[in-house]
C-alpha cells in the first residue's frame, strides 16, 4: 500500500521524549483519523510525521498544542 504524500504531514515539536502511557502517544494512538504516526526524539527539532486523509496541518497543530506542547508545520 503506498501512502499519497499530499497526506503526510511533518511538523517540529518540542516532544522530546515519549512513553506507553503519556498524553501524546494514547492521543495520537487512539485518534480515528491518523492512519500512521512517529516523532524522531532524537532530532533536534523532536519531528513529528503523521498521515492522515482527513486531518488538516491546523487540526494536528491544535491537537499538539491543547497537549502542551509546541508545533510548527515544516514545509
């Protein structure tokens, strides 16, 4: 199955670590709309790539941002 890249979104976040039973991952994890979803911790700039058909950049970033953290769409 190939992923159309129109619906892959790549953001830099201030997510720094992750864990099982954190906000982010049960957030992320359980949310009907996103098919797929990673951050590389060890990037400087925490990214975060999720793919989503349904989902906007804007509805990701509110998501992030009502967790506590911080998020920027990179282009």
């Amino acid at each position: 199955m190939e992923t159309d890249l129109d619906k892959i979104y790549i953001f830099k976040t201030n997510i720094a670590q992750l864990c099982t039973d954190c906000k982010v991952t049960k957030t992320l994890g359980n949310h009907a709309d996103i098919l797929q979803w990673s951050v590389d911790t060890e990037d400087i700039d925490c990214v975060l790539r999720i793919v989503s058909e349904t989902l906007t950049a804007a509805t990701i970033i509110n998501i992030i941002n009502s967790l506590g953290h911080e998020c920027q769409e990179l282009n």
